[in-house]
C-alpha cells in the first residue's frame, strides 16, 4: 500500500490554520512523541518507506513553520523574480 497515492492523511487537512498546527501542544511533545502519533494514525500495513514518507513530510511542515515564525519568508514578488532566473523568462 503506498500511502502517497491513497492521499492517506499524516495529520493536516487544508482547513486547519497555522496556528493550529504549530501549538504549544506541538512545540512540547518529543521527536519520538511525534513519531508514536503518526504510528498511530497510520495503518497497519503500512511499509517502512511509508512511515519514512510520513516522518518527512512532518518534519518538512515543523521546518516550514518555524522558518514563518522567525520571520524567514520572502514575497511572492521575490519568488518570482528568482523563478524567472532559472526559467531563463
């Protein structure tokens, strides 16, 4: 069972705001705390590469938070420009 394809859910939908994500509930719990809920939430069949995936992409949100928490963004403007420099546009 690949859980990419079946869109299974690792814990987020779209309708959950950033704060809601990133709580002090979050920011408390452990790396292994964190792991044991997705264990959770996945099913029983799933392969190692699946439960890696999920612990990816977590990580990969946590990281994406905490970049907008400490105010490492940048504008669409930016995104674009640096776009069109390797798009060659």
């Amino acid at each position: 069972m690949n859980l990419r394809d079946n869109k299974i859910n690792c814990g987020y939908s779209g309708k959950v705001g950033l704060a809601d994500i990133h709580s002090k509930e979050v920011e408390m719990s452990t790396a292994k705390e964190e792991v044991r809920k997705i264990l959770d939430r996945i099913p029983d069949d799933a392969s190692f590469e699946d439960i890696q995936y999920h612990i990816y992409v977590r990580e990969k949100i946590e990281r994406g938070l905490r970049d907008i928490a400490e105010g490492h963004v940048i504008t669409q403007e930016e995104v674009e420009q640096r776009m069109s420099k390797w798009l060659g546009n």
